[in-house]
C-alpha cells in the first residue's frame, strides 16, 4: 500500500510487484515467476468466493473471527473497539 499511494509504483504491473518482493523476505526472480504462472489462481479464486459469500465488496475489509468485520479505512478507535469486541465474543 505504501509503494503503491505514497510512491507511486503500478503495483498492476508484474515486474514493478515483483521489485517489492525482496522487502517481505521473498527474492525477486522467485516472484515474478509465481506472478507469471497460476500456481495460485484456485486460492484466489476461493478467496473471491468467500469474499462474496461474506457480502464483500470492496477493500479494504477486515473480517474478525468469521463474525464480524469492518468496511473501508476506519479510525483506530474502531479497530480496537472491533477487536475487543470480537476477543469478548471469542
């Protein structure tokens, strides 16, 4: 999110993604390769279909505890009355 809103980098673009991988522990080349392949594309995929069947339909969205979750960028006073919430409910 930072190298995309405060750096401006097409996180779009393959190559451009690919850069940022060695800052999360994850070598360029490796990862430019996992973005060229499909290697990940059914996780995805069940990913957006969870997504839908949650109601989701924008990010961000954070879903805690499979019950509850918060749309869009909140105030911190948010998430921590969301996350207290749901360690109450857990």
């Amino acid at each position: 999110m930072h190298a995309y809103f405060c750096e401006g980098v097409a996180v779009g673009d393959r190559t451009a993604l690919a850069r940022l991988a060695p800052k999360f522990g994850i070598a360029e080349n490796e990862a430019l390769a996992m973005l060229e392949s499909d290697a990940y594309s059914e996780a995805v995929r069940a990913d957006e279909a969870r997504a839908a069947a949650l109601g989701i339909t924008g990010v961000p969205f954070f879903v805690l505890n499979e019950k509850s979750g918060i749309s869009g960028a909140q105030p911190v006073e948010a998430f921590a009355e969301a996350l207290q919430q749901a360690w109450d409910d857990a």
